[in-house]
C-alpha cells in the first residue's frame, strides 16, 4: 500500500501548494490606473510613425505631444503648440510652440524637432503608413515618401518656438490629421543619435514616459514632470490578446479599465456589466457592412443590390441577436460624424419589396445560383453572417454559401478583389471605423471611383462630383456637409455599400477613476493633470 | 531472466513460442469471450447506440439543425427543445445528431491516416533499424516541429475552393483535418518505434529469428499483436484531440463550415454564453466524453478479447 | 552512447535547413500577405510596395531563403516583420525560458499524477478502482481546455464573489499566475501518460517471466513491484516522449488562453500576423527542443535495458 500513501501525500500536496498560492494577498492598489489592451500581444513600436492599430495609438497618444489634440468633445485644441494662426487662402498654418516645452528629459522642444517628426513619419525608410496616408496634404509630402527628397517643403522651422506648415489644398479636416500618431513629436537629437535604440526606451513630448517595458506582457508608463499638464496617476497597459480573458480580469479586480479598443466587453456579458456603475457605453464611429462586387454578376445589377438590401432585417439583428448592444443602421454615416444629423432614406426591411426589386432585375433565386459571402473569422461575425444567410434564404429563397477565412487571408483576399476584380470576392462582411470624425473618411475615402478602399468597385459620377467638390471646400461647412448628405443618399439608394449597424463600445471603467471621457473615439483625457484615483 | 543474457535454450524457445502463439481467434470463440466480458460488451452496445444515433438519427428526429428561430435564442431545455437552443436560437438535440455524424467521420478518418502512417512506420523502423530508422525518425521528428496550423491554412486555401466545389463543406474539412494528420502521425510513430525496439530484443523474437524466421513473417506473428494494445489505445485517446482538433480549426475559419454543426464546434459556439446558458456546453462536450470513454473501454475490451493471455 | 549522440549531432543541420525550408515554403505559398497584415486592412498601394520593398519582399523566393539561411549561418535569426526592425532573437529568447518553465511545471504534474494512477489501474485490471480511476483520467483528457479554463474561471470568480482567496485568471510574473495553467496543461497530458501506463504495465504482465515467477509459487505483490515494474521502467519511459509533445502542443492553446509570452503564444500570434522570421525560428527551436529530447529518451532506454540498440 505504499503507492496508496504517496499518492495522498501527492494529492495534498497539491492542494497545499494550490491554497498557500491561492492567499498570497493580490498587490495592493497604489495610484497606478490598469488599462487593458484588447487584441495585441504587445506594441509593435514606441514610434509614433510605426504604430499602426488602435492599440499602438492608444500608447502614443498618452507617451506623445502634438502640435494639436482632440478634446473631450472630439474639438481641436492646443498641445504642444499654444496658438496657431491660418492664412487667408487656408493653405498655411503657422503654429507657436508653448514656452518652455520640454521632452521627459527637461531638454527643450523646439521647431525643428516638430519639423523632423514630420519629416521622419514620410520616410520611407521608417517603413510606417500613417505618415503618406495622414500627412499627404503637407506640400511636398509625397516627395519624401517616394523618396525623391528627404527635405519636406511645406514643413519650415521659422525660429525655436515657431513651425510653419504649408498644405496643397484647403482642407476642413487638416487640423484633424495632425492629431494623429504620425504628427507627434519626437526627440530629434536623440534619434539621430540613436537610430534603432531609441524607439524602445524614447525621450517622450506627452503626458507619460517609459517606465518599464515587459515584451509580451505589459508596459508602465511614469508621468513626465516636463509635460505642461502633467499627470499624477501612473499607468500600466497591460496585453490581452483575448476580450474576454480581458473582462474575467476586470471582474476578479485585476483591472480599472477593459473594452477600450475596437472591441468592447464580450457581448453576452454586457447584459451583466451594464448593470454596474463601471459600465459605460458609447455609439462608434463605425458602420458594420455588406460590400458586393460590383463588377461581376449578379452584383452588378443595382436591383440585385437593393432586393438585398430589403431582405434584411436589422431590427431583429441587432435586437434579438445581438442584445440591442449595436444600433442598427439604415445609413453610411455612423451617428454622431458630422452630416450624420441631416436625414438619408435607408432601405429598411421589406420582404415584399425585395422580391420586387429581384423581379425588376429579371432573376430568379435559381438563375442566380448560390451566391459566396465571405468574411473574416472573428468576433461575433460568424454569428452574423449566419444570420444574413438566413434572411437572404427565407426572403428571396437565394441559396447563400458563407466562406470564413482566417483574418490575414480575408485581408489578402480583399486586396485582390481591389486589384482583380474579376478574380475578387462575390460579396463580403466587413467594417469601417472613422480614423477621425469627418465624413470625407466615410464617403469619399470609401466609395469614391477608384481610392483605395473601394474593393467593390461602386462607382457613380454624380456622387464622385458632389464628394469633389465637397472634399475641397473649406468655411461653408453647412454646404459641405450638404454636399456629403447628397452623396451619402446616392451610395445608400444604390447599394454601394449594405450598412448594417453601427457597433457600440461597451467598456468598464473603474468608477473610482475620475478624469477619463468617453466618446465614439474611444478614451480621451482631456486634462492629463486632473486624472485621479479616489476610494 | 531478463538479466540471462545468453541465448535462449532451444526448449525455452519452443515454451515461449508457444507461449506466444497467439492465432488469429476464430470467430465463435471471438463471440463467446465477447459475452463473458461485460464492459467489452456494454462499450460495444454503447458504440453501436452512438453510431447509430449518428447515422439515423438526423434523419427521423424532425427539427432542423440550421434553421435559427430569433424568437428563442438560447432556451433552456424544453418539451419544444428537449435539449434547448443554441445562441441562434436553433435545437441542440438536432445540431448535436448532426455534429456527432461529423464529427465521427473526421476522428475515424484522420484515425486511419494516423495509423496507417504512424503504426506502420513506427514498426518497420523500430524492426529494421538502420537507414530507414534513421530517415523515419528525422522525418518523424521534422514533422512533429511542423507549425501545423501554417499547414492546414495553406491547404485550405490552395485545395479549399476546388474541393469544396466537388465535394462540400464536409470534403474541405476532411481535407484540413488530413494536413493536420499529416503532422501528428509521429507521435503514434514515435510511440510504436520504441515499443518496437524494445520487443525485437525479447527473446521469443531473437529465438524465432535464430530459428530462421524470415522478418516479415516475425514482424506478422510477434511484434504486431504486441503493438496492438498501445495502438489502440494511442489512437482512442487521439480521437478526443481529432474531435477538439476539428473545433480550433473551425475558431480560424478551417474547420466545418457553418451552418452546420460539428460537436467541436458546437463547444466553442457555445463557449463564451457559458455563463448565460450552460446547457448548450454541457450537452456536446457530455457527447465528447461519451464517446471517448466509449471508445477506450471498448479498445480495451476488444484488446481482452482478441488476447487471453491479457486479461489476468 | 557517445557515437549515438556523435550520430546525432552530424544530422542536426540538415534536420535544420529541411525545417526551415519546408516552413519557408510553405510561409512563402499560404495565402496572407504580412505587408497587408502590417496595414491593417488599409489599401494604399504605394505604402504597399514601399514596406514589401524595405522588408525584401518583393525579391524572388531564392535570394529571400538564401538571405535567411546565411543569416542564420551568422547566428542572425532576422528581423521580425511585426515587430518592425526588432531582432527575432530577442522577441523568442524570453518565449524559451517562459514554455520551458512552464512546460517542465506541468510535465512533473502529469508524470507525478499519471503514472502512479496507471500503475495503480495496471495492477488491478478490470477492478472497480481501475474502472474509477481510468475513467476520472479519460473525463480530464477529454474535456477540452477551453472549456476547463472557463469552469475554472468561474469558480474563481464565485471565489472572488464571496471575499475569498482568488487566483488572477490570466497574465504572467507573479507565482499565481502558475496555478491555473499548470493544472490545465497538465490534467490532459495526465490522461495520457495514465493510461498509456497501465497499458504498458499490462502488457509487462503477461509476458512469460512473470508468469514463470508465478508458476514457481513467488508472491502476487511481490512480483508485480520486483520484476514487474522494473520491467514496466522502459514502456514508462516511452510515455515522457508523447507527454512531452503532448505539454508542447498543449502549451499553444494554454499559453494564448491566458496570455503567456511563452514560444506557443508567440508563434500562433506570428501565424495569424504572417510574420515569417519569427515562424521560423519559433519551428527551428521547437524541432531542436524534440530532438534533444529524443535524444534523452533514447539514452535512457540504453541506460536502462543494455540490449537494445538506438540507431542514429
């Protein structure tokens, strides 16, 4: 029987080893705010002309300055800069830099660094996109990012405290680009000094510095005393590849704030969490969407889009399906982007109708054959798109074969039906997320003939000259805006894109953290000093 | 004895060959022996429940296993759902018929692979040692390393759509359970080799090969019942993981496709509304333990069965 | 035993260089594109072929593998595509202490648990403490650790719920974080090696030496714990094989469900982000990590029983 014993004192010993770890005490909370990063194992880099998801810019944005940031209510303000002036013509900006602005390091922020930023977020040696992306408007941009000079002409250092920057046309939604990650301010001394090492240990220009890095794990970020709103609260963002690994540690005391990526809380713990004074919840500037190949049939018959589009029953899809926690949407814009409060007649749900519309089209279920909808495995989308299927089955009797592909490959497959559209996909689930509050990143950006992102290849000539002559015009922000709803009205009669919702971000904050908005762009901190702790 | 090492006398020899001689049982002993093992016996009627259940039983329960009701999603078990529904509102008792058929299909057939290549391979290297040993073993270990994920997402999107094409979601499945299969044969391969070698030095083989067996023959008579056990038993444990397997493949997009269901991928459906609906966790993965342990009892009945020297 | 592992070392480059060229194949055919990965889903034509420029991309498959090959020749493992300009080197070095750590915790936990439990069933075959004791190990074995982990977090969380002692249910640094991972990782393999125990130990015990020591009258116990287990020493030794590949496969799902930086996490998220030099390196280490342990295996079985003879 000595196998019987050992095994016992095996087995209590286990327990033992489990309960002595089990009471270890969980570290005491200090005046340290936990901030869960969703998605991400870690950052890719401390470059803010590296960082390229909403992760990376959530690290920026706390570690860097700009010359301007984005308020609690999403307006532009003064950062680094303290003033700014614009010249008549609206094509040149000439910014003040506060005085005594320095880097974590108390060494002085100056024109120049600004200047080389700029610069340095174009180069392609940098490898990043943001800057040719962000940054194009800035005369003499694309110069530097195809490399043909390394000097970039519309960026001048007047004097130490003076930046100004010329652009190539007027733009209402200028300043809004330069509060992005590929405008901030970076050490140039110290990155010419140190060309590969300093992206990992930076001088920063923002509210925080480095402390510690854990490669996988988390990153501690001290308040910079240089800052001129410093902050008294340290932060740890902390990687958690999976949302919900991520708010089973929020539950069990582990963080202060969950869900503040694209993400949000798993959906079918928000009935749970909304009950809690930690909840908090907000519309994205998002749309969820069916896009369709335009190119190739049936897809390019616009009756064919439409019976589509009024086979759908959102309502049931985001109230029955989805908890009522995505608002559906009948429309491109996403509420809250400006020109989304002037009205848009959206295809809602009619079965009837969409029959019509398949006849008018002169096809039938069985003329058409099943049709392939892909999408990208992840998230709550297979859910979705089975859903879709459903609708499109017992409304139009259209056998649909939904194809999941791993995210990487769904990706890869988009960009050949932009390329090949021939070749390209029938018809797939995606999304888009504003990169900053302004319509042009929603209808111009998307749908417009021929840019990048209109893998469906939707094209009308009366929206690309309304979305023309709006993308250029700056003052008249009503006409603008108008001009925008026209467009919006077109592409959404049309089909261009099939909306569907506008997801919500559901988060947990810590009610004892005091000092954070939230809005549709996520978490804002609009006076890093006021940012507190309590009990 | 073990520590004798001197040959083995010719009269050891002929007692531990006929010791050893193990035929083939015939059939009516095969079948009485059957009889007088009672979990060998409750397996196999437990195995041929789930296999039938799986084959007939989509085919006469009457509800769908891909339509969705929005009206009632994620329902307790009910007289209208005797299992419940799942998170689209569709019954669980027909998804989880549906799921078993599936999901069967596949352990069997990435089984098969397994053990064709595994076993085989693992016994002529284990026997013959030498250069196919050496290349065995490497390829063995080589594949094991392999990033079988990278595998199976390269097959899907080389041979997925022309497969699918021809065969249906259920062909592409069993075609990216197959490159997966491709990279776990060398554990079973592993397992038999060093059962191998352990065997070709006992002494019923070295006499039988003194005695002038030829090798086939030896590998035929000795070796193969003795790896038979571990066989068994490697690849009932193995079905678990196929099954499982065949749910994280379907989280990237690899697996079954949807609507239908696999009883893999009825767990991870499930999964996160845990908390919400337990039921719709419990009901497949009960399904997958069934089977497993099903299917173990009944190797090992059927390993009792087939040799009476083991059942002691 | 030094010609052995004189053998084995002569065939490590090319076990290395077909490793990294069959993944680099492989890599250079899935479908995904690590430039578009790096995008973000954005299409912007110009940024694309500058960084499929700047990362060698867009050079013929040759001259990339040559690239690679000679820069591992140096000891250079590249740079990572993610991790843009970072040194795979450094991204992995941690990963290798992090899973070895943490697969040697639950390795020690399975054998501790499983192999007892296997030889406790083996000696009594077919009793009712066999059945129990079997069956408790194939339900772990066959529940999926998904599904574990979540059970177990909610337990935690009932814990947390009523003021008393909880564990954090993910990350890594702190000795706490251990427990849960090491009981999900190990509570698989255990099935595993348990089983696999008592086969073997069954199988030790119908060989004829015991039954010869039985026919001469020795005592039941004693011949099973003498000559028995001595016997069963080297089947036992082939299990720490497969249950090492078994924590090495489950460290991919264990380590991602909890977010540990360990080389299974690593190499999923390089999968999923098509980063290739850190793909390689993470196979390369993964081929190297088995066939040291091979290695050890086959040592021990020489150590054991003298007879048998490892080819190399």
């Amino acid at each position: 029987m000595k196998t019987k014993r050992t095994l016992r004192l095996i087995l209590l010993s286990v327990v033992l080893l489990v309960l002595s770890a089990a009471l270890t005490p969980v570290s005491a909370q200090d005046a340290t705010l936990r901030w869960s990063l969703e998605g991400v194992n870690d950052l890719v880099s401390l470059d803010p002309a590296k960082a390229s998801d909403s992760q990376g810019f959530t690290a920026i944005g706390l570690l860097y300055g700009g010359l301007v940031r984005l308020d609690g209510d999403l307006h532009v303000i003064p950062d680094v800069a303290e003033s700014w002036t614009t010249s008549e013509d609206g094509l040149t900006y000439i910014f003040t830099l506060r005085e005594g602005a320095a880097f974590s390091d108390g060494s002085p922020i100056t024109a120049a660094d600004v200047v080389w930023s700029l610069t340095h977020a174009l180069d392609p040696n940098t490898g990043g996109w943001t800057g040719p992306f962000y940054l194009s408007n800035i005369a003499g941009a694309s110069a530097v990012a195809d490399g043909s000079a390394s000097e970039l002409s519309g960026a001048v250092a007047v004097d130490e405290r003076t930046v100004q920057l010329t652009i190539n046309q007027p733009s209402a939604y200028f300043l809004s680009q330069l509060t992005f990650g590929s405008a901030k301010i970076i050490s140039k001394t110290q990155a010419e000094a140190d060309s590969t090492g300093w992206e990992l240990a930076p001088l920063t220009s923002g509210a925080y510095q480095v402390q510690e890095w854990n490669r996988g794990q988390n990153i501690v970020l001290a308040p910079n005393t240089y800052y001129w709103q410093a902050p008294s609260v340290s932060i740890t963002l902390s990687f958690n590849p999976d949302s919900e690994t991520a708010y089973q540690l929020y539950r069990t005391g582990e963080l202060d704030i969950v869900g503040s990526q694209q993400n949000g809380i798993p959906p079918v713990h928000v009935a749970e969490a909304s009950a809690l004074p930690d909840f908090q919840s907000t519309s994205l500037f998002a749309v969820r969407y069916v896009g369709f190949n335009n190119t190739i049939p049936p897809f390019n018959d616009v009756n064919v889009r439409r019976a589509f589009a009024l086979a759908v029953d959102k309502a049931t899809l985001a109230n029955d399906v989805l908890q009522g926690t995505v608002v559906a949407s009948d429309r491109i814009l996403p509420l809250g982007i400006p020109a989304s409060e002037l009205p848009v007649e959206g295809l809602s749900y009619d079965p009837e109708a969409a029959r019509a519309a398949l006849a008018e089209a002169g096809v039938t279920p069985e003329s058409i054959g099943p049709v392939t909808l892909t999408y990208g495995v992840e998230g709550d989308n297979e859910r979705i798109v089975t859903v879709l299927q459903s609708f499109w089955q017992e409304n139009l009797g259209i056998t649909v074969t939904l194809e999941p592909l791993e995210l990487t490959t769904f990706s890869a497959r988009l960009n050949e039906t932009f390329e090949n559209p021939e070749a390209g996909l029938q018809a797939y689930y995606s999304i888009w997320g504003a990169d900053y509050p302004d319509p042009q990143n929603f209808i111009s950006q998307q749908l417009r003939t021929g840019v990048g992102n209109n893998n469906g290849h939707y094209s009308n000539a009366d929206f690309d000259a309304l979305v023309d002559q709006a993308d250029v015009l700056v003052g008249d922000v009503e006409t603008r805006l108008g001009l925008y709803n026209q467009a919006e009205q077109i592409a959404v009669s049309e089909v261009g894109w099939l909306p569907l919702y506008n997801p919500r971000l559901n988060i947990l904050v810590n009610p004892n953290v005091q000092g954070i908005v939230f809005n549709g762009q996520g978490l804002i901190i609009p006076d890093f000093s006021a940012l507190a702790i309590g009990s | 004895m073990r520590d004798s090492g001197q040959p083995a006398t010719e009269a050891q020899t002929i007692r531990l060959e006929a010791g050893r001689a193990v035929p083939a049982p015939k059939a009516f002993n095969f079948w009485s022996r059957l009889r007088s093992n009672p979990l060998a016996l409750i397996s196999l009627g437990m195995f041929v429940g789930i296999v039938v259940l799986a084959v007939f039983g989509p085919a006469v329960y009457p509800m769908s296993a891909t339509r969705p009701d929005y009206a009632s999603i994620n329902a307790f078990p009910s007289a209208d759902h005797f299992l419940g529904t799942d998170n689209l509102g569709r019954d669980t008792l027909a998804r989880l018929l549906q799921g078993m058929r599936v999901s069967l299909i596949v352990a069997v057939y990435v089984e098969t692979l397994n053990i064709f290549l595994g076993a085989l391979l693992g016994l002529l290297a284990g026997f013959y040692g030498g250069l196919l040993d050496v290349l065995v073993t490497r390829l063995a270990d080589m594949l094991f390393a392999f990033p079988g994920l990278l595998l199976a997402i390269l097959v899907a999107a080389a041979f997925g759509p022309s497969v699918t094409e021809r065969f249906g979601g259920i062909g592409r499945l069993l075609l990216v359970a197959g490159s997966l299969s491709l990279v776990s044969w060398p554990l079973m391969a592993r397992l038999v080799r060093s059962r191998v070698l352990v065997l070709r030095e006992q002494e019923f083989v070295t006499a039988s090969r003194s005695l002038g067996g030829n090798r086939p023959w030896i590998m035929i008579q000795h070796l193969l019942p003795n790896i038979l056990g571990m066989v068994l038993v490697a690849s009932t444990l193995d079905i678990a993981s196929v099954v499982i397997n065949e749910a994280v493949l379907s989280l990237l997009g690899l697996g079954i496709q949807p609507p239908d269901p696999s009883i893999g991928k009825m767990i991870t459906e499930a999964m996160p509304f845990l908390e919400a609906n337990g039921w719709q966790v419990f009901f497949p993965s009960a399904a997958l333990m069934a089977i497993v342990l099903t299917v173990s009892f009944l190797g090992d009945g059927l390993r009792d069965v087939a040799d009476p020297s083991a059942s002691t | 035993m030094l010609k052995l592992i004189a053998k084995r070392l002569v065939s490590l480059p090319f076990v290395v260089i077909s490793i990294t060229f069959i993944t680099f194949i492989v890599g250079y055919m899935a479908p995904g594109d690590p430039i578009l990965a790096m995008l973000g889903g954005r299409t912007d034509p110009a940024a694309y072929e500058r960084l499929k420029h700047s990362y060698g991309l867009d050079q013929p498959w040759q001259d990339q593998y040559l690239d690679y090959l000679s820069g591992l020749l140096r000891g250079d493992l590249g740079l990572s595509f993610r991790f843009q300009g970072r040194p795979v080197a450094d991204i992995i070095a941690s990963g290798i202490s992090v899973s070895t750590a943490l697969g040697l915790a639950a390795l020690a936990g399975s054998l501790v648990i499983g192999i007892p439990v296997g030889l406790w069933a083996g000696v009594h075959p077919n009793s009712k403490r066999d059945r129990v004791g079997m069956a408790l190990m194939l339900m772990l074995y066959s529940i999926p650790s998904f599904v574990l982990i979540g059970l177990l977090r909610w337990f935690n969380y009932q814990f947390y719920l009523r003021g008393l002692p909880s564990l954090p249910v993910a990350g890594w640094g702190r000795p706490e974080h251990w427990i849960m991972p090491v009981i999900v990782l190990a509570s698989a393999s255990m099935g595993y090696i348990a089983r696999l125990t008592r086969v073997s130990m069954l199988e030790v015990q119908r060989q004829d030496y015991i039954r010869t020591a039985h026919a001469k009258g020795l005592y039941n116990r004693r011949v099973l714990w003498t000559h028995a287990l001595r016997n069963a020493a080297l089947p036992i030794l082939t299990v720490i094989g497969p249950s090492i590949a078994f924590v090495v496969t489950g460290a991919f799902v264990v380590e991602n469900l909890f977010s540990i930086p360990g080389i299974g996490f690593l190499s999923v998220q390089a999968i999923q982000q098509r980063d290739y030099p850190v793909i390689q390196s993470t196979t390369v280490i993964l081929a190297l990590s088995v066939l040291l342990m091979n290695l050890i295996t086959d040592m021990l079985y020489m150590a054991v029983d003298p007879r048998v003879r490892v080819e190399g």
